[in-house]
C-alpha cells in the first residue's frame, strides 16, 4: 500500500511540471526553421513531380493560385504537380521570409526553375506566398499565390 502511495504521490508532485511543459509557448525560431525545412520540401517534390508530400501538407480545404492565374483545389494543384510533360532539371526555393501571426505563418520566396516541356528548355522565376495554419497535425499551407516574374526581372527585387 506504502508503495501504491509514494506512486500516487510522485504523480501530483510531477504533475505541475508536466502541464508547465504542455503550455510552453512555441519557440519561434524553432517554427521559422520548421516552415523553411516545408518550404525547401515543397520545391523539391515539384521538381520531383512528388504529390505525396503535398497530400500532408496541402489542408484538405486548400485554396491557390497557379502562376498564369488558374484557381486550383489540393487535389488540382496535386495533378499539376505530378501532370507528365514536364520534367524539371532543378527547382530552387530562394529569398524566404517567414513572418508569423499566432498559429499562421506568411511566407513569401522566389521559386527559379529550369524545365524541359514538350521538348522545349523553359527557365522561369516566379513570386510565391503561402499561408500556413499551425493545426493539431503540424503545419497545413491553406493558401498559395504564384506570380510568374518576367524574364528581365531581377531576382533581388
């Protein structure tokens, strides 16, 4: 019974610690690293054609904006993503600022490719933003926005 005690006892006195930790606040640089680690990710399963990664991280309600202004839902943007044709040499996500707002993060990045087409070489730069909502289920991107820069445009605007 001492033991059964001493059990139930250590369990209360550890118990103000264990909801301590549970309300920490986040550490901001550890989500800003955690959102450029999705970001890189996110670039490197384009060039990939690889819808399995945005199947995690797209929420299921997403809503975006494709670089010539076509609408797309998650499973859209997915057949875009994995769509035959289209087989990229490189794809680099640049330039990311991350700036958060409670449980949202705002990223912005340029995205530069280099792309084989129906036979054709295309190199592109486009100006991305997505908004990431922090859920029960790690970080979704909700929305996207890519706007395809012109090819005169420098990349350090």
């Amino acid at each position: 019974m001492s033991k059964l005690l001493a059990r139930v006892v250590m369990a209360l006195a550890l118990l103000p610690v264990a909801n301590a930790q549970e309300q920490a606040p986040p550490n901001p640089e550890l989500q800003r690293q955690e959102i450029l680690v999705l970001e890189n990710e996110m670039a490197r399963a384009i060039q990939l054609s690889n819808g399995t990664f945005f199947r995690r991280v797209l929420s299921d309600d997403f809503s975006g904006t494709l670089s010539h202004g076509q609408q797309v839902d998650k499973a859209t943007f997915i057949d875009a993503v994995q769509a035959p044709g289209t087989r990229y040499e490189s794809f680099i996500a640049s330039d990311i600022k991350v700036r958060f707002y409670d449980e949202i993060a705002v990223v912005t990045c340029l995205w530069s490719s280099r792309a084989i087409s129906r036979g054709r070489q295309l190199n592109s730069q486009m100006r991305v933003i997505h908004v990431y909502v922090n859920s029960s289920r790690g970080w979704k991107v909700v929305a996207s926005h890519a706007t395809q820069l012109p090819p005169d445009v420098e990349q350090s605007l």
